[in-house]
C-alpha cells in the first residue's frame, strides 16, 4: 500500500506540480518506459 501512495505522489510530483526530486523523475520513467518499450517491440515484431 505504501508503494503505491509513493508512485501516486510521484506521478503527482513530476506531472501536476512540476517540482519533483530526480529520484522520482526516475521512478515515473522507469514506469511509463517498461510498458511503452513492450508496446514498442510487440508493433514493430507484426510489421
């Protein structure tokens, strides 16, 4: 549960207020890349 909250904040931080630490800068980029990249290599594997 606490996990969650952190990435809640995080994603809070870096997108709506636009002051967050280069910690949680990493930690949403590392969330949003992993699913980005599998969409990625599943589209480019079909064309």
């Amino acid at each position: 549960m606490k996990t969650l909250k952190n990435l809640k904040n995080d994603l809070h931080h870096v997108f709506i207020d636009g002051d967050a630490k280069s910690q949680q800068m990493a930690r949403v980029l590392v969330l949003l890349d992993v699913p980005l990249m599998f969409l990625v290599l599943v589209i480019c594997h079909f064309v």
